[in-house]
C-alpha cells in the first residue's frame, strides 16, 4: 500500500528538525507567512512542507532562514546538518551539538 | 515579493480537507512511482492556515517530499520538494495548460511530476464534475502526444 508507515531513522530526525524550525519560526514570532515573506517564497506551503518534516531547507538558503529567525547562520546550519546529515556532523563536529 | 493569502470566504467555499475520491485518486496515481521506484508511499498534512497538502515521497534511504500539492481555498498548488513552484491555478484543466508551456521549454524532470500531479488533480474532479471531466479529457488528448514524445 502507497502510504508511508515505517519511520526510518532519516525521517524521524528530519521531522525533529521540522519541531526545531517550527520552535524558533514560533520565537521570533513570526507565521508560516511571515517567514515565506521574508524568505522571498510565493507561498507559505514550502515552510509547511519542511515544519511537518517531510521536506529539507535547501542549502543555498540556509543563511536566509536563519536570518530570518534571528539566529546565527553557522550554529543554525550545524544543528540542521545534526538532523539532515548525522553522519556528516559526527564527522565534521564529534557528535557535539 | 508578497506572499500570497487567502481570504476567510475563499477559504470556506472548499473543504478544509481532502475529499476521500481525491485521496483515493492520489494513491491510485502514485501507485504507479511506487511500483517502478521513484516514490516510496505519500502522507497527507497541512499548513498553519489549516491547507491540506499531500506530499509525495520519494524513495529510501531519505525519504524525502518529492512532490508537494496543496490546496489554499481554490487553488492548487504543486512544488517540488525544493519549494520550487512548479504549477499553480484554480482550474485543473488550466493547469494542463500549463503543463504544455513547461513541456515546451523542455524542463524534463519537471514535466513527468506535472504529468503526476495534473493527472491526479484531473483524476480527483472527474469524480465530481463531468462537465470539468470533458474538458481535461479533451486537453489530455491534447498534451498525451506531447507527453508520450519527451517522458
């Protein structure tokens, strides 16, 4: 049957990293419009897409989000890379978040 | 760039959610990825606003939203799963429409999800409206050649 049930690992992480997004997006008090706004989207349902973790933030607009959350670009971009590229943060940071 | 909103009437003249014979229509569709391996399974969500969208997905390890539909009041919009927006309209036969002007600019990984997708939308509204069935079916005949040359 088409519908996804199992949730494998790369799921799970990516979804935990949609709550992330949606925590900071919810800090710096701005709607799935606000930040589709300031991230120069047509619509909002990309940001949706990536909150209910079913989507990644693109690398080329890494900074943009972070910007437009408040947050530091580099520690912004190593926390997603923890949920996105496990492997690769363990490689590139130990583990540490 | 403005953002693009959806007025409280538009919003109410459609369901808040997808219909079962749309769903049933969208895994009927998708079956077909699945089978040859270019998607895995769809899940269903929505936006803050309350949109319902259905994201296709693509295979493993990643997992990862290879087609995203919503609908926000009446329109559809399909992206991939970069937020690029790959069609957008109130009308799924306009969609075919624009789906020709995609496959004449010859973006080919593009065109066989807009074929997906507008299949799915066309699919979905032929369960509902014959008049709306007639003309995709007539735009179909249209766009299959067009199709069957580049996918």
């Amino acid at each position: 049957m088409p519908i996804a049930t199992a949730e494998p690992e790369a799921k799970q992480l990516r979804k935990q990293a949609g709550t992330w997004l949606k925590e900071l997006r919810g800090r710096a008090g701005l709607s799935q419009v606000d930040l589709a706004q300031a991230l120069g989207l047509k619509y909002y349902t990309f940001i949706s897409q990536v909150e209910n973790g079913f989507g990644r933030v693109p690398t080329d607009s890494l900074e943009g989000w972070a910007r437009a959350l408040g947050v530091d670009p580099r520690e912004f971009t190593r926390e997603l890379l923890s949920y996105y590229e496990p492997e690769l943060h363990r490689l590139l940071f130990g583990g540490k978040k | 760039m403005t953002v693009v909103r959806f007025p409280a009437e538009q919003l109410r003249t459609r369901q808040d959610s997808w219909q079962m014979p749309e769903l049933q229509q969208f895994i009927a569709v998708s079956a077909c990825s699945i089978a040859d391996g270019k998607a895995s399974g769809w899940e269903i969500g929505t936006t803050e606003q309350g949109d319902p969208q259905v994201y296709l997905i693509g295979p493993a390890p990643a997992y990862e939203c290879i087609l995203c539909i919503s609908r926000m009041g009446r329109r559809y919009v399909i992206e991939d799963g970069r937020g690029q927006v790959i069609l957008e309209h109130d009308s799924p036969a306009m969609l075919a429409e624009q789906a020709i002007a995609a496959l004449r600019r010859r973006k080919m990984l593009v065109v066989t999800q807009i074929a997906l997708a507008w299949h799915a939308l066309r699919e979905a509204f032929e369960e509902k409206t014959e008049a709306m069935a007639e003309e995709s079916l007539e735009i179909l005949a249209h766009i299959a050649p067009q199709l069957a040359v580049l996918v």
